[in-house]
C-alpha cells in the first residue's frame, strides 16, 4: 500500500505575489487614467463628433479664464429612441448654477459677474498664459464663453446662450465638440 | 550563494566568537522579520475597488475656437451689406429630425452631407483667394445643435476666419 502523504494546513497557502503586482498595475493605470469630474462640465451630454473634426484638445488652464454653459437635453439618456423628448433643453448649468429656459438676462447676469471676477482677479498685465492655443499672438488669457451643448436640441435654445455672452460682453466662443477619432487625423 | 546558517560548510572550521544575545537554539531555523503585508494588501484592495467602480470612460472633448461680434448683438439690414459678399449657410433638418441639408450661395442643389459641404467651402475659398469672406451660417430654428455645429466645423477646415451665425429676429 502506498505511503499517503498528509499536509498540515501551514503548508498549503496561495502564491500572493503575483496577485498584488497585478493589482499594483491596475491601480496605477486607474490613477494615471482618471480625470477628477468637475462641475464646469456636466455629464449626460451627448456631444457631437463633427465630419474631421477640427475640435482641439481643451488644455487644463490652471486659472478659471472661461465659462462653461452646459445645455441638457430632456431625453433620459444618451440612447433615448424618443426625438421630441431629445430636442427639448432640460436646463442649462454654469458650474452649480442651473437655469431654466427664458432665463436670459440671469444667465447673462452671471457670466458678466464671472468675467468681471477673473478681470478683478488677473487684470490684462498679470493673467498668467496658459500655452494652449500654441499660436504666436493670440491672446489665450482672454476670458472666454463655452457653449457645452447636446448635439440633439434645437438650434433656436442654444442661440440665446450665445446672445448672453455677447450681452456680457464676451469676445471669444468656443464651441466643445468631441475631437477626431486616431484614425481620421491626416 | 546564500550560505544558510544551519549547514556546515567544507573547511570552515573556524571558531567565531558569539556574543550570548547572538546565540542562536540549534534546530530551530532563523526567522527574518517581515512587514505585515495583510493591511497593505487591505488597502490595495480597497483603491482598486474604488477606482473601478467610480471610473467612466469618457472620449476626448475639445473645443472648435470662435469669436463673438464685440460691440454687442450685430443687427444688420440687407442694405447694409459688407464690402465681401458673405457665403450664407442654411441648415434645413428632415421632418424626423435625424438628418439634414445645407444650402449655400451660388450651389444651387441641395448638400446632403457635411463633408460634401467641406469640399465645396473649400473650393469657394481657393476661388475667391481669400480667407476674410465672411460665412454666415443661417439655421432653421428647429434644427438639432449638432448640424450646425457640422457647418461651423467645415468653415472652419475650409480656413475661414469669419465665421458667424444668423438668427431671426422677431
């Protein structure tokens, strides 16, 4: 009869280093990857992707030289079959601020407020640049309106948040598109 | 080579001295002290469950750069008209909504796409030379944000420096 062997228990045990270099990976990759959500961009926008999109990667200003208007469509998410729903603006929100269609002149209201804050702040002499736009000469200190709007509403409510920067005198627009899949850039 | 210190090792007869504290019991295998690695491992777990929970793949945005009229909302008669012709862009949805047409100055068919609409801005600019024409986009009230985004996006690789958009006014 064969000899059986009998282990005790301290000899059984699983091999945990390669677990935890796994898990050491995945953890840097989530920590490098990750972007920490802010306010001045809402989710549950359904962006467009435009044909050669010439939408440029929007650089981390480390001073606040914008105002982003959010505008949210109705429908209940980004697959939602209903078109009539998708059209109709939910509410706009500039950072916690949210406003209700036909709030115009509020809207206006705090984008000036906004401006007149950063101009107090960094005055035209001492607004750091931030590189950004990689022009020579172009001004990317200058503050300037965000029109963060889901690609499904109409035209005639996204209008009025453009008028609203003008009423608060504001000079420079940028309209937040997705950029170019790898595959599209020439 | 490690050399354990429980085997005798050929010609090494020497007699070290030992202080009592270094006295080691025979048989009993030396421990080295470890960290305790199970707190670790603990909160390891924790960030990783963290991060896989609360992470939302999201695709790159960006920002297709414009300027807004300085001097307050632009209003301006068709008497009144710039010494450049501007090229007008009209943007007419279908009835569902889901797609939509362009109509430009001098192309008399409707533009069924946007990259269609590029090559023919492209070729208006490379016509006309210059960069300083300005295009004014003229949506339908109803149309879907995105399409005028398309038409502000192809002015935009067709070069364009003025690129505006025109609303009704009531």
């Amino acid at each position: 009869m064969a000899k059986r062997t009998v282990y005790s228990c301290s000899d059984v045990g699983f091999n945990m280093t390669p677990m935890i270099d796994c898990t050491f990976q995945l953890i840097i990759f989530f920590i490098l990857a990750s972007q920490v959500a802010t306010d001045a961009y809402a989710s549950n926008v359904k962006l467009i992707r435009p044909v050669d999109s010439q939408a440029i990667p929007i650089a981390v200003a480390p001073f606040p030289n914008k105002v982003v208007v959010n505008v949210l469509s109705a429908a209940a998410g980004e697959k939602d079959p209903d078109p009539e729903m998708a059209a109709e603006v939910k509410f706009y929100k500039i950072n916690q601020v949210k406003f209700n269609v036909g709030e115009w002149d509020r809207m206006a209201d705090v984008i000036r407020n906004m401006r007149t804050e950063y101009e107090k702040q960094f005055p035209a002499s001492k607004a750091p640049s931030a590189g950004a736009s990689g022009k020579e000469g172009e001004d990317d200190r200058q503050f300037f309106l965000e029109v963060r709007a889901d690609q499904r509403v109409k035209w005639e409510d996204v209008a009025p948040v453009i008028r609203a920067g003008v009423e608060a005198g504001i000079s420079k627009l940028n309209i937040t598109a997705l950029t170019a899949r790898a595959d599209e850039v020439n | 080579m490690a050399i354990s210190a429980n085997k005798p090792v050929e010609g090494d007869e020497t007699v070290h001295h030992v202080t009592p504290g270094k006295k080691e019991k025979k048989g009993k295998p030396k421990k080295y002290p470890q960290p305790p690695m199970t707190p670790m491992i603990d909160v390891t777990f924790q960030l990783l469950l963290f991060f896989i929970l609360t992470c939302e793949f999201r695709e790159t945005e960006g920002a297709i750069p414009g300027t807004l009229p300085s001097k307050g909302i632009v209003v301006q008669s068709e008497k009144e008209l710039p010494p450049l012709t501007p090229i007008e862009i009209r943007v007419i949805p279908s009835a569902n909504r889901e797609s939509a047409s362009y109509e430009m100055t001098g192309v008399t068919v409707a533009i069924g796409s946007p990259r269609e609409l590029g090559l023919l801005l492209q070729q208006r600019q490379e016509q006309i030379g210059s960069r300083e024409v300005p295009v004014v986009i003229f949506p339908s009230q109803d149309v879907p944000w995105g399409f005028v985004v398309e038409a502000f996006n192809q002015a935009k690789k067709a070069r364009f420096q003025k690129i505006g958009f025109a609303q009704q006014i009531m």
